[in-house]
C-alpha cells in the first residue's frame, strides 16, 4: 500500500496547480511510483528537480552525467612490435576499429527498438525509466522488462563505444 495518495489536482496547493497541470501533460500522467510521485504533490519542487535532472544530464556546458556511468581516465595503448612490421599494432588497431563499428551499429538498433517503445507509450525511455512501472503498461511485466533491458543496453553500448574511441595510441 502506498504511503502517500496518488497526487490529484485537488490536493495540490491552488497556486501550483498551473504547475501540476503542465507537469503531468509533459509526464502523460499522474507519477504513481517512484521520486516523482512524491514530488508531484508540490508541483514547484517537482518542476525544479525535473529542471535540475535535465541540465545534469543534457545541458552540454557542465559535466555530462548519465545513469551507472562513471567517468575513466582515458586508455593509452602502446604496441612493441618484434620486427619492424608493425604488424601487431595494425592488427590491434583494426580489432578496435572493428569493435567500434559493432558497437556503433548495436546502438543504431538499440535506439530503433527503444524509439518504437517511445512512441507507443508517448514517452522517452528516460522519462519511462524514472516514473514507469510493470503495471503502468499494456504489456505488463515482460514489456517494462524489455524497455528497461533495451535502455540499459543502450548505456552499456555508449559507454563501451567511448571507452574505445578514447582510446590513444602511443605511437601517434
């Protein structure tokens, strides 16, 4: 049972409930779990954090922070060939490059598979991941389970694909 009411329009405070009325229209409805269900019962706050979420997470000016991502010193990767071929580090690099291409053509079908869910629900994955539960869709268990597992794929992929494109050879 849930500690707090499912927030309503009537039992936010009047003077926020302009507030209320455009946060739920951009979240497609009432929050029922998680932060934003408690925050949606002081529309004012909610707006804030949202606003806060979303400059952490996009604004391009400050530090880029995204879910289970931690930032990593950048790799430096120095190849001592035997003979004066080269061979191995053209053969370590090519694996690289290779690898890069897979992630980037796995991302491109990640983010197709998460823009189909997107936009049967009316919502970005990142809104969904934040406020959506198993019992908030059609699909029930098994669909929030494939959105969750295709947006974290997608973190996983992008955090793969940098770690690699940071990657700098000492032989440049």
């Amino acid at each position: 049972m849930a500690r707090l009411p499912i927030a309503t329009r009537e039992s936010v405070p009047e003077a926020q409930r302009a507030i209320f009325d455009e946060m739920v229209q951009g979240l497609g409805a009432v929050p029922r779990y998680g932060p934003g269900s408690v925050l949606i019962h002081v529309p004012k706050a909610h707006r804030w954090a949202t606003g806060l979420n979303h400059y952490l997470r996009d604004d391009g000016s400050g530090p880029r922070l995204e879910w289970g991502i931690e930032e990593k010193p950048m790799t430096r990767i120095r190849v001592e060939d035997r003979d004066a071929s080269g061979d191995a580090t053209r053969l370590l690099r090519t694996a690289v490059e290779s690898k890069v291409r897979r992630l980037r053509l796995g991302i491109e079908a990640t983010e197709a598979r998460l823009r189909a869910l997107e936009s049967r629900h009316g919502r970005t994955s990142d809104e969904a991941m934040a406020t959506v539960t198993a019992e908030d869709l059609a699909g029930g268990d098994l669909e929030y389970v494939e959105w969750r597992g295709e947006w974290r794929m997608l973190q996983q992929l992008k955090e793969d694909l940098g770690q690699l494109e940071a990657i700098e050879y000492a032989d440049r």
